[in-house]
C-alpha cells in the first residue's frame, strides 16, 4: 500500500487584522476588576491630588483662559490620573510572562502588533475610567468652571492621549522585571509629569521649554489644556505625541517578539 503525501495549502491566509477580535478584548476588559489595588489606586490617586490642588487652594477660583484655576488642574490631574492608570494596564503584562501566558500566546494566530492593540485598548478602558472619576469630582463639587465644549474636548484629547502611556506601559512590562515593575514606573510618571508641565506650568523662554518639548507627556498636556486656553493647536504638540506613540508602540511589539522567541 502506498501512502501518497498531501500536497501543503499554499493559499491559507492568516486571520486578518493579525487575529485581532472583539471577543479577546472583552476577556481582557473584564479581568481588569480583578486587580482592585491597582483600580483604586489607579482611580483615587489623581481624584485626591484634584481634591488637595483643585479645591482646597485659594487661587483655584482665579480666571484661566475660558475657565478657572481649578478646572486647569482638573484637566492636569485628569491626565496624569490617565497616564497612570493606561500605564497600570498596560504593565500588567509583566505579570503575564511570570505565567508564561505571553508565550502561549505565541502559539496562535495572533500577530505582535495585534496583541499590542488588544492591550493598549484595555488599559485605555482603566484609563477611562480614571479620567471620568476626575471630572466627576470637579463637576459635583461645583468648583471647577468651563465651557460644556471644553469639559467634553479636554476629556476626550486626555483619554485618546493616554493611549501613547499604553504601549509605553506595555513596553515596560516586557523591558523590565517583574518585581515592581509599576512602583517603577510610578516615579517615571511623576518625572514625566513635571517634565512636561502637567504638574507646573512652563514658562515659555525659561530654557526649560526646550527640554520639555521632548518628553513624553508634553504634547498632550499642551493639546488638552489649548481648549481651555483658547489657543490655536501647534503641530509640534501632535508631533510630540505621535513621535512617542510610535517609539512606544515599536519597543512593544520589539520586546514582546523577542521575548517569546524561544516558543
């Protein structure tokens, strides 16, 4: 009897979108309450920073722009509180290699960059989440005045930003260990913060402008605070936030190829 071998498929196609789905992102957004330290902390943190800037100072009633002082930090918290939790989300998949479930993952359909999409769209849902307990504060406690326009632009261009500090979380979490990766990256937040003046505004021509406009949170704290301003939009600030997204988005999917090359 001879056995006469099949001849390979060579018009199979992979899944497209690189088996990106729906169904994978849902699971991965429904874990996220599990974690309930990093939600807490992740929600709280920038509300009580809101809570001590925001409300309890004596210049937060003073005039900015189209609004006030205290919507200023509202803005400002509400961004920092995105970054910090996108970046949460997003370095949890240090935890996921611990497990091995990273290069498991290696073992479907799943292209690199797909998985980072998956990832950065739930960590997005964190950062959601902590943008809308910021603005929720500031609405109830009635101290915190701007344009419906504005509270509604400023909040999207947060949570749409925060989107670079998910793939710099997800890069992270493949670059670095994964005993207190987050703790880490907490203090590069704060560093990114005052760099890009998000907790102190920077004064333009102090020198310090210059070095300012290349960190990371630069371009979307000028972008969300330019509706409250009334500012025309610079290209630089897109440029900024664009450069950062795709070196973040590039060491992720770097990091996470090399890191399951073995399977």
């Amino acid at each position: 009897m001879t056995v006469t071998p099949t001849a390979p498929n060579l018009d199979r196609h992979g899944p497209t979108l690189g088996g990106f789905n729906t169904t994978l992102v849902t699971l991965e957004v429904r874990r996220l309450p599990r974690n309930k330290r990093t939600m807490l902390f992740t929600i709280l943190l920038p509300v009580a920073f809101y809570v001590i800037f925001g409300l309890l100072q004596a210049y937060d009633a003073g005039s900015y722009g189209s609004g006030n002082t205290s919507a200023y930090v509202a803005v400002s918290m509400a961004l920092y509180g995105a970054a910090l939790a996108t970046t949460a989300g997003g370095s949890s998949v240090s935890l996921e290699r611990a497990q091995g479930w990273s290069r498991q993952l290696r073992l479907t359909p799943l292209s690199p960059l797909a998985y980072v999409m998956v990832k950065a769209i739930t960590a997005m849902t964190l950062g959601l989440a902590s943008t809308i307990a910021v603005y929720a504060v500031a609405l109830i406690t009635s101290k915190a005045h701007m344009p419906v326009t504005a509270w509604v632009l400023t909040g999207l261009t947060v949570w749409v930003g925060s989107l670079l500090f998910a793939v710099f979380g997800l890069f992270m979490g493949y670059l670095l260990p994964t005993e207190n990766v987050m703790q880490l990256l907490s203090f590069v937040l704060v560093l990114f913060a005052f760099a890009g003046g998000v907790f102190i505004p920077i004064a333009p021509g102090s020198g310090f402008d210059v070095f300012a406009s290349f960190t990371p949170m630069y371009g979307i704290n000028l972008l969300a605070h330019a509706w409250l301003q009334g500012q025309p939009f610079n290209y630089l600030w897109v440029l900024n936030a664009a450069a950062w997204l795709v070196l973040f988005t590039a060491g992720a999917v770097w990091r996470f190829r090399r890191d399951t090359a073995r399977v």
